[in-house]
C-alpha cells in the first residue's frame, strides 16, 4: 500500500508538471505566431506587465510598453513578412539563481522581407523566455545583427582602414 500511494503521488506531480509545460510551452506558441503574423495587439495580451525583454546585444533591454511601440513601429514601417521555416520549443527549469525559473526555449530560423524590398534575410535566433501565471515575464533572445545587416546590403568597413 505504501508503494501504491507513493507511486501514486509521483505520477500526480509529474502529471501536474507536465500540464503545466504544457500551457507555458503553448503561450510562447502563441507569442511566436502573433511575431509571423505582426500582430502587436496579441502579443500585449501575452506579456505580463512587468515583462522585460533582454538582448540580442548584451545591455539591451526593454520593458512592455516599448516593446509594443517598437513592434507597432515595425509592423507599419519596417518588416512586410515574417516567417518562421523552422521551429523546435523546449522547457527548461532553472533552480536557482538570479534565473530561475521555468523557461521556454524557442530555436529558429526565419526570414524576414522588409517594406524597403531590401533582403530578405533569414536569421538563426535562439529566445528564451519566463512563463509565470499565464503570461510572459521575460525573455532573452540571442541572434547576429551583423549578419541580418550584412544581408541587407550593409558593409562593415574598419575605421583605421580609413
């Protein structure tokens, strides 16, 4: 009876757990499709108020209010499509630390085509992001700028080669 009951309370906080991998996986789904789609309007419906987006480059960040605006300016002025080719979602606890908690990890490629006609680009992007109660709290998100701007047409030209 003992190992019964055991068993039994093992399957329940996995099964607990699993839900909630679940629904926290499911809410970055949706946050990812409201990207392809350059729907803002979701995507406010998916970050918590406190969100705090960090990155690509080190010292970025962003709270919720600019990350709408800077989307919002995107949308009508800057991107045409977005589409991602590919897309592989993963949770991962962290335990301690100033991280933890349980993150989404989001890997994929996708290529961008500008209003400009400029492009388009694919890009390599790794996101990852904190689900708490429903709703993204933070996210980091790791891709090559140079790259993006490179295929752009941009060329990088050393100074002291001036």
């Amino acid at each position: 009876m003992k190992y019964l009951f055991l068993i039994l309370m093992v399957s329940t906080v996995f099964s607990c757990s699993s839900s909630n991998d679940s629904e926290n996986i499911s809410i970055v789904e949706k946050y990812v499709k409201s990207v392809e789609n350059l729907d803002y309007t979701n995507m406010e419906s998916l970050l918590a108020d406190n969100y705090l987006g960090y990155g690509p480059s080190a010292g970025d960040s962003i709270g919720k209010i600019a990350a709408l605006e800077n989307w919002k300016d995107n949308v009508e002025n800057l991107y045409q499509k977005i589409e991602y080719t590919r897309s592989q979602f993963a949770r991962v606890t962290i335990n301690d630390g100033p991280n933890k908690g349980d993150w989404v990890a989001h890997w994929a490629e996708l290529t961008i085509e500008y209003k400009d006609g400029k492009g388009p680009v694919k890009i390599w992007a790794n996101t990852n992001y904190i689900v708490e109660n429903g709703k993204i709290v933070k996210s980091i998100a790791f891709y090559n700028e140079a790259d993006v701007l490179r295929q752009r047409g941009y060329v990088f030209i050393n100074p002291n080669d001036l």
